[in-house]
C-alpha cells in the first residue's frame, strides 16, 4: 500500500521515485570516467555539459521504459505492485510524454557532441527497449543491462573524440559485469515470483548459492578490466592507490553475505556498489588531471 506520504507527494518527486534518481551513480561516474580518461585529462566544459544533458535524457528514458514495460509484471510482484505505475500514481500517458522529453533531451545532447553521436543515439535508444523484454526469455537478462549501462563511458569516449579505443571497450564490459554482477544478487529477491511466473534469470537457472558466485566471478573480472584500463591509459600511482579501495568496496558485500546471509544483509549491498561507482569516477578524475 502507498504511504499517506506517498499519496500527496508532487509530480516532480513521482518521476524522480520512477527513474529511481538515486542509481544515477551506477552510470554517470562512468560516463564522466569515459569523458576524462578520452580527453586524458579536462575534457571541455561544453562535452561536460552535453555528456551530463545526455546521461540524464537516456538514463530517465531507460527507466520510464522499463517501468512501461514491466507495468503487468510489476503489479503481480509484491516487492513492486508499490511502484508508481502499477499502483496508479502515475499514468501510463504522462509517463510516455515523460519518455519522449527525455529521449529529446537525449538527441539534442547527440546533436551538439562529435559527430558520430548525431548517429550512434538510436543504438542506447534500442537497447532500452529491448533490455525489459530479457529476462522473458533468457538467464542472460543481468548482463544485458549491464551493458546497456556499459554504453554510458563507451558513448562519453565517443562523444569526446568522436572514435573508441580499446580503453573504452575495456571500460564498456567492466561496467557491463559490475551491474550483471550486482544484478544477479538483486535478482534472487525474485527468485519464487520469477520460477512461478516463467521469468529467466541466473538465480532461476542456478540456484542462490551459484547465483552468488557468477556475480562474485563478475566483479573479479571487472576488476581485472578495469586494471587494463589503467595499464594502457599509463596512469599513475593515484589510479593504482584508487583500485585498492575500489577493489576493496566491490568486495565487501561479497564478504558481508558470505558472513551474514542475504536475507540479512538487505538491500545495502544496492548502495555499496553504488558507493564503488562514485568511487571510481572520482579515481579517474584525480589520475588523469594528475598526469
């Protein structure tokens, strides 16, 4: 049941609680990591401005999608029947006008980045679209979002040099794996609901506990990426000091639900990850304004 805050709170705070405003730190430290480790060093303050206009424009149509999307769905879960669509907070047309001004936001972003971007939008644009419908069909559903957030350092690399390079691909899969990792321990939340209701994911297919290796296997991987990245960027001591807290954050709530379960643990395992994104934006920025 909706709150009594919940009842009176303003159109603006309802779209923000759609879009859940908050895991804007899963992509955008990436994207702003993108941007800096391109322009090796200050990227101009205009691709600064544009890639941020664009992040948010993408970021909230991704989210709006996905709600539209999974409206049906969401109403017949109870961890979600809560959520502004299903439980009729919200329209389902204001939240289509609402996606149509943020994939606007999007393309006038692309429109004033390199040149490339004028083109490449409809790419992240499809991917929002397609990613919902995965989890329909395949147990790969976690790695498919997880790329799509990938996209964010791949595109700001894009939109400051208008090429990629193989620090941007590294960066891409980094992310890619980091949020399919974490994902997969989200997903075994819905582990019942998704076996009843024909849903794919890694728990559904493996069970809790393998669950919990592939997304621990993951960010061991994304580690290693992101070493890459470091190695051809030629990046100094800051990047390396940086990794080791990174490395350190992502491993926490590995150790914590090995050490106290999941069901105890809760959803702080969603705001430590989102602490290694803030984290590792930060990193990049100091090592390439230090270099």
């Amino acid at each position: 049941m909706a709150s009594t805050g919940d009842a009176g709170a303003s159109k603006p705070a309802l779209f923000a609680r759609l879009v859940k405003i908050e895991h804007s730190v899963y992509a955008l430290p990436f994207a702003y990591a993108g941007a800096f480790l391109a322009a090796q060093g200050l990227p101009s303050w205009s691709d600064l401005l544009w890639i941020t206009v664009a992040m948010v424009g993408a970021r909230s149509a991704a989210m709006a999608l996905n709600r539209l999307i999974d409206a049906e769905l969401d109403a017949r879960n109870p961890r979600t029947a809560a959520r502004e669509l299903p439980a009729g907070r919200l329209g389902r047309r204001e939240v289509w006008v609402f996606t149509i001004v943020s994939v606007a936001l999007l393309v006038l972003a692309a429109f004033n980045l390199s040149a490339p971007c004028r083109y490449l939008w409809p790419i992240p644009l499809a991917a929002f679209v397609l990613y919902p419908y995965t989890k329909r069909f395949t147990w790969l559903c976690h790695y498919a979002l997880g790329l799509t957030l990938g996209l964010a350092p791949a595109a700001a690399w894009i939109a400051v040099t208008g090429t990629l390079s193989a620090q941007a691909w590294l960066l891409f899969f980094a992310v890619g794996l980091w949020v399919g990792g974490f994902d997969v321990i989200y997903a075994i939340f819905d582990l019942e609901f998704d076996r009843v209701h024909g849903m794919h994911s890694v728990p559904v297919a493996l069970g809790e506990r393998r669950a919990l290796l592939v997304a621990a296997l993951s960010h061991v991987a994304t580690i290693a990426l992101l070493v890459a990245v470091g190695v051809l960027s030629h990046l100094g001591w800051e990047y390396w000091a940086g990794m080791v807290a990174v490395t350190a954050l992502l491993a926490w709530p590995h150790v914590d639900i090995a050490r106290r379960g999941l069901a105890e643990v809760g959803m702080s395992f969603m705001r430590v990850n989102g602490a290694v994104g803030l984290l590792y934006g930060a990193v990049v920025i100091v090592a390439t304004l230090a270099k």
